[in-house]
C-alpha cells in the first residue's frame, strides 16, 4: 500500500520548501516473537524470546516483552543496557527520534539491538499496515509520535493473543510520561514509569542505583538555598548571541583550580578569543566541553588567571562558605597588564557530558544512600548518587553519568552505571583511561572482521595490476624493538649515471580496507592506534596491522612506494609514485641498525644501502633547520617489564640514535612530496596536515626564563627561535638547552589535520614546511588511508568514490581524527603516569636530582631528567601554619622564607608513591635541598615518617 508523507523543509537561503515522499504500508513485517503463527514469526535480525522468564516482576508476574518510548531510551540507557534487561521492543518511531536528539544514545541502542543474547527487537511500525498513523488536523508531531507509540503497544497486545490461546504473554509500555501513562492505561495498555519498574525488579534491587534522576526539583537539596543563578532559555540565549550581548564558547574548566575555568570563544572576535571565568558562582554549573553562553563583565571587574593550585576537598554541601573564602584567594594584586576578559555563564547551549570514572567518597552519615563521586578528571565536579551498594563499591572504580544540576545544589545529581573493579588493578586502570580518553576498545566485531581477506592469503594477478614489482631490491625496515606493525621500509642504491635511487615503501593498508564497509567504518572511528606502556590498541584488525600489511622481511608484500632520484647532495631530480609489491631482505632494530653502519667489516647489500641513507638524511636535515625547522625536545620513558608480573622493574629515558633521524628524514620528504602531489591533483579535496604558529603570548614563560638565565630568545619567526635556541648554552650547565627546548616544545601549539578546500594557512611551523601531510603510517592512523587513497587516484592506480570529493565530509573525518589524536596522545601519557607509580611503589622513596620547570604561587613544578618524571612540590599545607611566600611573575621566582627558586634551579626531591587518597594514588614529591627549615625533608627520613603523620606535609597535585 502507497501513502505520501508531506513535510516542510527550511532551506540554506532561509525559505520554506514543501516536500512530499512516498511512504509504503507492508503486511509481511513480523512481530519478532519465534513462533507466532499470526505472522509466520518473520523477522530481520536478533529476535525476542518464545518465552521470556526473567526479569520476575512483583508488578506483572506473567512473561512480559518491554516497550519503552522515547524519552526512556534517551535518559535510562544504563538501565536498558544492563544484562537483566532482556526482550525489548524498540519502535522505529522510538528509534528515529533518539536519532536525530542523540547521536551516542543511538550507537548505545544499535550496539544493544545487535547484540544476540540481550534479545531487542527493532519494529518498523511506520511501514506496518495496522501500526502506521497519520498525523491529525492541530496534532504536534511530538503527540503524534506518542500516539503511534500507543497504537504499536495495543497492536502487539492483541497480536500476541492471537500467537495461542493459551499464552499469557504480554507487552508492558515503559513510560515516564505523565499524561502518555494515563492514556495508555485507559486504552487497556499495561503501563509503568521505568522506575514503578525496576524497582518491581525484586531480584535485581542493584538496577535501581542504574535509574537516571530526571525531575530536578525532587532532587534539590530540601534545606538547600539558592547557589547559583537560573540559566536563561535557549531563546533567550541565541537572541543575545546575535545581537553581541554574550559571547558563545567551550567551556574548559582547569584541572589546577577548580574555582577557574576558561571559555574559548567560537568565531572570530580574535579581541575575546578567551574568557576566564573565576569563582563557582560565575561558573555556573557548567561542565568542562560544555557550549555555553558567557557574559562579558565590566573591565572593573576583569581578573588574571590565578597562579594558585586548588583542589576540591569539601567534604559536603554545606562548605560554600569557605568556597568563598577560597575564592578571595584567587584575587591577588596583579598589574593592570594581567587582567583579562572576565566573564559569567549565563546559560547552557549544550551539555557536553559522558559517564565519568572515579571513585565513591563514602558519606559519613551511617545508613545513608547520598553519597559524593568524585571523578579521575579533576576538571569534572563531583556528583552526589544515590546508592545502596555504598559498602561494596568502596575502593572500586565505578563510572557514573550526570543527570542534572539543581540551582540549590553544589554538586550535580548523578546515577551510578557500572563497576570496573579495583582501584590500583591494571585491568581496572588501563580500563578507566581508555574510557576516560574515550579510546574506542572493544573487540572488533564480526561484521568488522568479516571484510577481512580470507586465508592463506597471496599476491594473485589482479593484485598486480596497475602495481610494479620491486621485489629484487634490496628493501629493508628499521623500526623501534618489538614491532609488530612495520609501516615502512626502505632502500638506496646507485644508478648507472651516477646518481642515487632512493625509496620510502608504505604499506598499502588501503588495498585491504575498501570505502565505506564496516572495516572502513570502524577504522575511521578509531582514527589512530593507541600506544600504552605493555599493550596496543589496534587501529585495524591484527590480521592486517601484524600480518599482511607488516613489511616484515622474507616475504611478499603490497606497498605503495615513493621513489626519488637525488644527486649525491640529496637534491631531487625525479619524483616517482607506483602501488608496488615488495620482499624486505631485512628487519633491523634502530640499534642494529646503527651498528651496520658503524662497522669496518660490513660491506653487504642492506650496510650499503643503509650507509647512502644516513649520508643524505644528514644533508636533508641540515638543510631543514637552515630553514628554520625546529628541533624540540620532550623527556620520554621507556620501561622495562619483569617477564612474569609484567610489572615495571626499571625505567630510563629513551636513547635516540642517528637511525632514528635517517628514518624520519625519509619519512619527512615522502610526506612532503605526498602532500604536493595530493593538492596539485586535488586542490580542494587534499586531506592535509599544518602547525600553527604559536600567538607570541605562549612564548612569555620560554623568553622570561631564558632572560633569568641571561639568554636571549627571539621567537618573531621559527627560524629566529631555532637559531636562538642553538644559540642557549652555557659551559657550566649543559641540561639548560634541553630545558630550553622542553619549555619550547610546551609553547607551541597542536598540529592539525584539515581538508585543503576549507582553509587557506598550510603552514607546518615545526618543520618549517609550506606544505605537509600524513602518508607513511596507514596501519596506524586513518589519515594515511585516505592520503593513500588520494594518491591513487591521482597516479591512475585506483579510482575515486564520491566521499573523497566532498570536502565538507573530509572536514568532518579531520575533525574526528583531530579529537582521536589528541585523546590518544593524553591516554598514552596516563598509561605513562600509571606504570611509574607502580615503578615507585616497588621501588619505595628515592631522592633525586631535579629542575624547575615552572614555579606557581604556592609550588614549583620540577623535572627530573633520570626518569622523564615531571611533579609538584607544595609549600603549603592544611592546618599548619604556611610559610612566607613571595611569588613575582615578571622574572618569574618563587621566594620562601629566605631562599628564592627561579626557573631551571636545581633542586633535590624525594620521590614516592602517597596512596593516601585512592583515588589520585600519585607520586609524592617534597623537598630536600636547598634546605629551608619547616619545609624540606631531612634526608634520612625513612619510609614510615612520610607516610605516618607528618603525610600531609607536601604533596603532588598533578
């Protein structure tokens, strides 16, 4: 049966256009219950169960299926996700709705629907003959909707009884809609709230702790007054975007001082780029990466960012006394020069939230079931749950979701959702910081692994085609110890007129994974391979990422090569780009490598080769930082794992060898030519890869502590501050240039991927490159496969499909993979963070050589080189009284009673492991010399004095 849908439809230009579609009505769409002799129990996908037994319900006793409607599936997703929800209805109404309010709610609710034993069946009732309804006459489309969802909760009733005479199944219409509820129940329907429900659950009384809190005046504090001003309507909040009255922005809130946060203004009123925001009372209930409307104050009113480090430790609702108190903290004397745009959160555009992992902060009162979660993020506020499984979840990691936030609550309301296990297990951690850098982990699933070639598998003639055989050259990779996933190799030999042929070999990933199946998909979610201390989070299946995609040696593989020929100068003469098949004659480590081209007696084929490799990747350097690429510098850790516990049993900052330059020299100038070749063929649709040139003002705290050190730094132009900063050394202190360059690296600002047609900087600041782009990694990052892709097209090898073309999709993909490069980076330093706590754990307390990064108002942050450690040393300390501290930021020091620290000091610090708070277990670092009375540490303070009364005396907040 045909049927047309009308429907209006706002057009760019701002007009209105009519849109009419046909709509099909079908009789052969199935219940999805097996067996139902009604509709000869067809259905597509997971079905429900002949025979649901559980969930026992004290409320309906009889098998039942579960219907719950729109709002149910948005807000009590936990609830349906957990195992003891079974036999669920979801509506294509439900379905469509969630959809367009919900984009992760509907990947939730696609993975729960795919999943075999959790039993959801998806209905398209808006194609079935006897569920679909028409809107009425003066019907919204929101009554409509509920309405359609009631017919569909009807129909399955009466259907199912036609199922046999005897069955006494049922369809229960999950609601938490007042006036919908009672329209149900007077049509016949069996209706309840989720939570009238879950708490009929008898059997399962830990679902009730998974209920989403949503009315939040039943949720307000009941003695509890008015914090925080009322947030404005949405209305309200766009009129005043448009007419300049607030400002629109990400909120980011500090993980330093949580009575600060700042807002990166959207747009282009470069004046206001930034607003601080300071004290709760501005903040207003917002939450790090919300959109919010600010209000600029009046100049009288701007502040500077504070330099004080402040952790939440309010023990209950009541401390918003002292939060003020606290916050006069933050206003110091500062000089006008300081002082920036200030503002206030007038109103949420939207919430930004995810479940959160943390811990349980017990309540003190016996008995209760409110109790506050305090996240791992420090920029997250804590939650107040409610919980009756306070006992059991104490010391665990439990990931809980906001609800809401009441004007008259300090905290927001939340619900617990899962238990992860152990505070300090490595499952349990590893686990948290995957989800915390919301790192996609799950095993990849069989739709994924179905678009996999099958095995054996090998080169066939239709590999060859549009492919060159490089087979007989003499190939090899180098790479860190212990790769599995070989990306690249590499060759050099001398041609007949003289001159060098030198080759870059990637490995042809996009050969495998095809656009836009699942495999596609997964790896352009993914974006990028994350890299913790003893395990891999894979981009792409092992299959590819360790097998046939690895250019391990002695075998065939598939490749996409860059071939140059070069003068003995390494000047460029000829650019060639082939898809090619090789056989890498070697798989050297970086050291084995090194020692080839060290040794007199090696002459053969892959020493050769790899001896015309160093001599021009050293010529190419040279010539790069001539032109004013930087070379930076960052403190990285390597661990040595015991081979049975897996735990860290010594840590040394890495070593980097010549090899380690002559690789990424290659992989530089292939990037390079990969990037001119891609934009000459596709100037719009080049997918690309730029750094920013830092604003000036990041680069205040390099010059201040150059000057400090009588050094001068010119930062006007990369190549100014290269040159300086080769220029910054002194005899008596050779760590100062590393220092230099450490501080350098933390000005700059992040490398980007964006889609050639929609910007019109290119600029690769670091390496001082007009163009640049990401070609020689597409085992473990996105980017290169679809670089890979462009290529192809662009030398004939393959053809092109309609995505590659469309810039505004390939802005979308470099903004997703912008985000997972960054989530991945931040997940990596965590797992860093983690292992050398249990590194010191073990280890006890070591006292260590160290130099100040930064110093603060009220701690210095110091680096210590032996373990890549960075730390902060308190001066201050609760229910003690606090030293004389004299802070200037213009030179910047940091005077304690006599003894005046400035940046690059050396100092001694002991180190240790303070468990004290299992939530942030960290490392503990305090002072030991110059010795300053009340503050430093004796040095031969044992293990028990830190950890016995005196624990509280300095402790590390980072």
């Amino acid at each position: 049966m045909l049927k047309s849908k009308t429907f209006l439809k706002k057009t760019r230009a701002g007009g209105v256009m009519k849109i009419v579609r046909e709509h099909y009505l079908r009789d052969d769409i199935g219940c999805g219950a097996p067996g139902c002799a009604a509709c000869g129990g067809a259905h597509e996908g997971p079905a429900l169960e002949p025979q649901p037994q559980d969930p026992a319900s004290s409320l309906c006793p009889q098998p039942h299926y579960l219907l719950p409607d729109t709002n149910v599936l948005l807000h009590q997703i936990d609830v349906l996700e957990d195992p003891a929800i079974r036999n669920v209805i979801v509506l294509q109404t439900v379905l469509q709705e969630v959809r367009n309010r919900s984009a992760p709610v509907y990947k939730r609710i696609r993975d729960v629907t795919n999943n075999q034993e959790k039993h959801f069946y998806t209905f398209t009732n808006e194609h079935h003959r006897e569920t679909y309804v028409e809107q009425e006459q003066g019907e919204n489309a929101n009554d409509r909707n509920d309405r359609a969802i009631r017919v569909a909760a009807k129909w399955y009733n009466e259907h199912l009884k036609k199922m046999s005479a005897d069955n006494h199944l049922q369809v229960i219409f999950i609601t938490n809609d007042r006036k919908n509820k009672e329209k149900a129940v007077e049509e016949g329907i069996p209706a309840f709230t989720c939570e009238e429900y879950v708490k009929s659950l008898t059997a399962n009384p830990e679902l009730i702790d998974r209920l989403a809190c949503l009315s939040e005046e039943v949720n307000e504090i009941e003695s509890g007054k008015i914090i925080f001003s009322e947030h404005l309507p949405l209305s309200k909040l766009q009129q005043g975007i448009k007419s300049g009255t607030y400002l629109q922005g990400t909120f980011r809130a500090s993980r330093e001082n949580y009575l600060e946060a700042t807002v990166w203004i959207h747009g282009d009123n470069e004046e206001n780029k930034e607003i601080i925001l300071q004290g709760l009372k501005h903040l207003n209930r917002a939450v790090h990466e919300d959109i919010v409307a600010v209000e600029l104050l009046p100049k009288s009113q701007w502040v500077a960012p504070s330099s004080v480090v402040l952790q939440d430790e309010a023990q209950n609702e009541e401390d918003v006394e002292k939060e003020e108190e606290r916050e006069r903290m933050l206003k110091t004397a500062v000089s006008e020069k300081m002082l920036k745009p200030t503002g206030r959160v007038v109103g949420i555009i939207k919430r930004n939230w995810r479940p959160y992992c943390g811990m349980l902060s017990k309540s003190d009162i016996k008995e209760s079931r409110r109790h506050l979660f305090t996240p791992a993020d420090k920029r997250i506020p804590r939650i107040r749950i409610e919980t009756r499984q306070a006992s059991t979840l104490e010391g665990r990691r439990i990931i809980v979701a906001i609800d809401g936030w009441p004007r008259n609550s300090r905290y927001p309301n939340g619900h617990f959702v899962r238990n992860l296990g152990d505070v300090g297990e490595k499952e349990t951690e590893t686990e948290v910081l995957l989800l915390e850098h919301d790192v996609p982990h799950q095993p990849f699933s069989q739709a994924v692994l179905s678009f996999l070639p099958k095995m054996p598998w090998s080169i066939t003639e239709k590999d060859m085609k549009n492919r060159e055989d490089l087979r007989h050259l003499c190939i090899c990779s180098v790479d860190p110890p212990g790769c599995t996933d070989i990306d690249d190799a590499l060759h050099c030999r001398e041609l007949e007129n003289g001159n060098l042929e030198v080759g870059v070999h990637i490995a042809d990933v996009s050969h495998f994974i095809r656009p836009g199946n699942a495999l596609d998909q997964e790896s352009a979610r993914r974006g990028t391979t994350v890299y913790l201390c003893e395990k891999r989070i894979d981009m792409v299946p092992e299959l590819l990422s360790s097998n046939l995609c690895s250019l391990k040696c002695d075998v065939d593989r598939l490749a996409f090569s860059c071939i140059w020929e070069m003068n003995h100068n390494a000047e460029i003469l000829k650019t060639k780009f082939t898809k090619s098949v090789i056989n890498s004659k070697a798989s050297l480590t970086y050291a084995e490598a090194q020692l080839r081209i060290d040794s007199a007696n090696m002459n053969d084929d892959i020493t050769t080769s790899l001896r015309g490799l160093n001599k021009l990747a050293k010529i190419l350097k040279k010539r790069r930082i001539e032109k004013g690429a930087l070379t930076l510098s960052s403190p990285e850790v390597r661990f040595h794992m015991d081979s049975e516990t897996h735990d860290p049993i010594d840590l040394q900052t890495k070593e980097l060898r010549e090899t380690n330059s002559m690789v990424e020299e290659f992989m530089l100038l292939a990037n390079i030519s990969v990037a001119k070749k891609i934009h000459e063929e596709f100037s719009e649709h080049a997918l690309l890869r730029k750094h920013p040139a830092p604003p000036p003002s990041n680069y205040e705290i390099l010059v201040k502590a150059a000057r400090s050190r009588n050094l001068e730094i010119k930062t006007d132009t990369a190549k100014s501050l290269a040159e300086s900063l080769d220029r910054a050394e002194s005899p008596t202190f050779p760590y100062l240039n590393t220092l230099l360059r450490i501080l350098a690296t933390r000005c700059m600002m992040q490398a980007v991927y964006f889609c050639s047609g929609m910007d019109n900087d290119f600029h690769h600041y670091g390496l001082a490159s007009p163009i640049y782009t990401h070609f020689t990694s597409p085992i473990r990052r996105y980017a290169d496969v679809i670089v890979h892709r462009l290529l192809a097209v662009a030398v004939g090898a393959d053809c092109t499909y309609p995505e590659l073309t469309d810039k505004h999709k390939l802005a979308d993909i470099c903004k997703n993979l912008n985000f997972r490069h960054k989530m991945a980076q931040y997940a990596q330093r965590a797992s860093v963070a983690f292992h050398t706590q249990l590194f010191f754990k073990s280890k006890g307390i070591v006292s260590e050589e160290a130099y100040i990064l930064f110093v603060r108002k009220n701690a210095i942050v110091v680096l210590i080189p032996k373990y890549g450690l960075e730390g902060t040393v308190f001066f201050e300390e609760k229910d003690k009284p606090n030293p004389r501290l004299i802070y200037d930021d213009e030179i910047p020091s940091l005077k304690i009673e006599d003894t005046v620290f400035h940046v690059f000091d050396k100092v001694k610090v002991k180190i240790m492991l303070d468990s004290s708070n299992l939530q942030h277990q960290k490392i503990r670092m305090s002072l030991v010399e110059p010795q300053i009375p009340g503050i430093s540490i004796p040095t031969g303070t044992s293990n028990t004095d830190l950890n016995g009364p005196e624990k509280k005396k300095i402790k590390l907040g980072k």
